[in-house]
C-alpha cells in the first residue's frame, strides 16, 4: 500500500513541515518521506493580495509555489537558484475579489495575470465577445480566458507520498451557476523528490444534469533567463498557422525570439500538435547559449491544439512568451465551436489532463531534451503556412 501523509487546510489553519516530517497519519504507519522537502502554507497581507492562500512545495532543488485562490494557478518557482516565471507589471498575486473580468471591454482578466501556470476555461477561453451559439442566455456574454483563474479553490490539502516519493497539493474548484455550466476541477500538483520537473494532473468533472461544453487552455508564461534574444522554441507539429497579419510579418523567424523591445505588438501561432508513439509531445523554450531551457510534456490527445504566444515586449511592460496547449485554440468559442474543437462532457463524464513542467540547467540537459523533441518530430510531416488559413483561424473575420 501506498504510505501517504495528509492533510487539510482550512482557512486558519497553519502549516509548516521540515524534511521528513509528518503532518497526519492517513492509513499507514507513519513512515517518512527520506530525503530533503517541505511543505509551507502561507496567507499573503496587504493591498490587493490580501488573503490569497500560497501554498509551497520544496522537493531539494526545486521550489514551486502554487495559488489555491486563484484556480490553483502556479504563481512562480525556483530551481537551483534560477527563477523560473515571468515578471508582470502585475507584482503580487491578486485575490480574485479585485478582478472585474467585466472591466476594460471584457479584458478585466488582465488585471491579475502574473503566474507561470495559468489556467483558460473551463466554459470558454479566448477572447471577450457575445456567442450567439451559447447554450442558455447566460453564457452568452464571454470575458476573456473565462473564470478559472479567478474561482478560488476549496477542500485544499496537503501531503507527502512515500512510496511515489513525491509532496503534493490538492484542491478543487467548481465553476457553476444556476441555467449555466456546472464544472469540477481537482487539480493536483506534486515534486518528485530530487527531480527538477512539475507534475499537475487535472480532473475536469461535468456535475450537472446535462450536457456542458469544455473550453480550457493552459497559459504558461517564462521570461527570462530562458526568454532572451536569441532564444529558440521547438514543439512537434504536423502544421502551424500565423493566427493573424502581425504574426505573418515574422514568419520566416516564428522559432525565435527578440530581447526585450519597446512597443513590441504580441504575435500567435497554432499548432496541431504531434507526439510520439507513447502520445507524448513536448515544447522547449531554450536561452541562445543552449545551456538553459523550460519545457512542457503534454498528451496530444488530451491538449490536441497548440498556441505559443510572444509578447517580447519591454521588461517593464512584461518579457514573456507563453507555451500554451488547449482542448482548443484562443480564437472566439462559436468559431472553436463550428471547427468541432469545443468537446463535450456528458452529465458525470470526466476530463483528464496531465502536465509536465520540466527545468533544464546544464547544456547536456538540454541536448539530450532537443534530441528527444526532434525525434517526435520526425515522426511527423510538418507544413508552415505564411499566413492566416482556415481552419485555424476564421480567414474572412480576421
């Protein structure tokens, strides 16, 4: 049997656990995790952060702090002394009661954007705009990325797993509303002692008595040091699409990066994501001198279409590219919709997703990780088009 210490964390309650430590006794004897870790809980204090829950997991080389308030996003990490994330001209994490998603045309979103994983959904993600396809009037009116970066999560625990040798957080987040979508997520983040990746397994539950659509897309943003001029981005795929005129004017350079630049427009291309015969994908974000490098591990049948954002704007204005793969891209749901990438989830039906965040800090880390992505590519015929094309995007719109 699997030997697991657990427990839960209510809204005043404390934690903080040294190496080997055990919080609660849950069906086993007590054996310890060896090894170096930790588990800390804090509540942030003051302005807009005030009451946002951080949770911390420390595995020895890596520390990833993750946000039950907002939708059990990952704020930031570091990993033998790099930082890893992304430094938005938001500065603290933001307690959802001070996001108006409503605000600035719809894009109030915006205003409490700062993590390295940021989840887009569960209903709907992309941008604001009325769907005239919706379900009921009352998921008519979209705001961007939808709600659940927003919807603080509940029934949050904690724990360590001796025999998978991994500490973990838990937590789940219901986005529901009477005559609209009744949608569970139970999100799980766990370290694997020693190793210098992130794991998150996602369960997406529809609880309702109907049918529901899924809309969900993962937005994980990286600056520097792996974002800087030269950088490269690689992701297996059997065709790309600028999303719009402004991607089209960098497309011989879609794989590479500026350094920061003033008045810098952002750019999006799409993917249709291809992996290996285990249903593995992966894309790597690597700095110019090939020594340093962020990845993303993902199964192509779960997060089927692949979104990279680059926004290398100024420092000041957030130097970010974002490795995004969804259910479907972050066009306008009712063109996701007619394009039959909107899945729907049956009255009880499940959704799983799992995610691998890798940190890569040595030049044969990153060779050995190119060497596997080029593999997974050349398994697959590759087409680049050189401007905007159905069906990725809506051509006679844009």
């Amino acid at each position: 049997m699997t030997q697991q210490h657990v427990t839960v964390l209510g809204p005043e309650t404390g934690i903080e656990m040294q190496s080997g430590e055990t919080l609660f006794d849950w069906k086993s004897t007590g054996q310890s995790l060896p090894g170096e870790w930790s588990i800390r809980r804090d509540t942030l204090r003051g302005g807009v952060s005030e009451g946002v829950l951080v949770v911390e997991l420390c595995n020895g080389p890596m520390t990833v702090r993750v946000l039950p308030t907002r939708g059990m996003g990952i704020w930031n990490a570091d990993c033998r002394g790099i930082p890893v994330g992304w430094n938005s001209p938001v500065q603290r994490p933001v307690h959802p009661q001070w996001v108006d998603q409503s605000a600035r045309n719809g894009l109030g979103w915006l205003d409490g954007f700062n993590e390295l994983l940021c989840r887009c959904g569960m209903s709907s993600c992309g941008p604001p705009g009325i769907d005239e396809g919706a379900a009921s009037p009352i998921e008519s009116r979209l705001t961007l990325h939808g709600r659940v970066a927003n919807i603080p999560a509940h029934q949050v625990e904690v724990g360590i797993d001796s025999d998978e040798r991994t500490v973990w957080v838990r937590g789940v987040c219901e986005e529901s509303c009477l005559f609209g979508p009744h949608l569970r997520l139970t999100s799980q983040v766990s370290l694997k002692i020693g190793e210098t990746s992130i794991r998150i397994h996602d369960e997406i539950e529809n609880f309702g008595g109907g049918e529901t659509e899924l809309s969900l897309l993962y937005h994980i943003n990286v600056g520097p040091p792996f974002l800087e001029e030269g950088s490269r981005f690689a992701v297996p795929f059997r065709a790309m699409s600028p999303r719009d005129a402004r991607a089209t004017e960098d497309i011989e350079t879609w794989d590479r990066y500026l350094g920061p630049t003033t008045g810098y427009a952002e750019q999006c291309y799409l993917f249709d994501s291809a992996g290996d015969d285990q249903n593995r994908s992966l894309a790597l974000l690597q700095n110019a001198s090939g020594d340093r490098a962020f990845s993303v591990e993902f199964d192509p049948r779960q997060l089927p279409h692949f979104t990279l954002w680059k926004c290398t704007q100024a420092e000041s204005d957030g130097y970010v590219t974002g490795l995004e793969p969804g259910t479907n891209f972050p066009n306008f749901k009712s063109f996701e919709r007619q394009q039959g990438r909107i899945p729907k989830l049956s009255p009880g039906e499940r959704y799983s997703v799992n995610l691998t965040l890798g940190i890569h800090s040595s030049v044969d880390e990153v060779t050995s990780t190119v060497d596997r992505l080029s593999g997974m590519q050349s398994s697959a015929d590759s087409v680049v088009y050189s401007e905007p094309v159905a069906p990725f995007v809506d051509v006679e719109t844009d």
